[in-house]
C-alpha cells in the first residue's frame, strides 16, 4: 500500500485514505466451510470489484473529505471503472493507470482504493 501512496504522490496527488477488502479472513459457518479463503481469486462482485458495503463506506469517505479521485490497486474492468465512477461520484483509477506506458504492475494481494485529496492534480 505504501508503494502506490508514492506513486501517487510522484504524480501529484495525495492520499487522504485507505481501504481494504480482505478476503479468506473467515472460518465459515461453524468452523466446517473455508469461508472466504475459497474465493480469494475472485473479487465480491464482477460490477464492482468489492462488497457493496466497502464500496460504500469508500463513498462516504470520499464525500467527507471532497476526495478528487479514487485509486484501486487492483486492475478495473471498463464495466467496473464506469459503475465505480457512478456509484463513487469522481474518477476511478486503477494502479495500472498510475504506471508508465508498457510497464505492469504488481499482482494484486488484496483489495484496495486510495482517496485524493482536493486540490491535488488528478491522476490520468
């Protein structure tokens, strides 16, 4: 998380917040099923990439602090950068937009998002 808060910042931006949607961190119903840990590949949702309450404890706080933008970690979709966008009311970016023509990002661990601060040059 603290690479992509530099690279964030090298482009002019600052973040004013973090998330992560953790995945595999539960026991399932009674100790019996693998929980989370099964689907760890998979994200929550193919719209939106997280549960439908991250993305909206991420909308909150981006209202809160009149975040420019939002920055995944993980690699977004067309579809998920276009529902994203809406349902976070800014532009969306993923880490891989952050990253100079021809070069990859890191494999994903986890879910994440970064918020901008106002002000700030927006990431493109």
């Amino acid at each position: 998380m603290d690479a992509l808060t530099s690279e964030v910042a090298a482009l002019g931006g600052r973040v004013v917040g973090r998330f992560v949607q953790r995945r595999g961190i539960s026991g399932g119903k009674k100790g019996r099923a693998p929980g989370g840990k099964s689907n760890m590949g998979r994200p929550y949702s193919s719209r939106t990439l997280m549960s439908t309450g991250k993305v909206s404890e991420i909308a909150e706080e981006r209202a809160a602090v009149d975040a420019v933008a939002v920055v995944f970690f993980n690699p977004l979709t067309g579809r998920q950068r276009k529902v994203l966008t809406e349902l976070l009311a800014c532009p969306v970016f993923s880490r891989a937009d952050l990253q100079p023509p021809g070069a990859s990002a890191p494999a994903p661990a986890e879910r994440q998002s970064r918020l901008l601060e106002p002000g700030r040059s927006q990431v493109t």
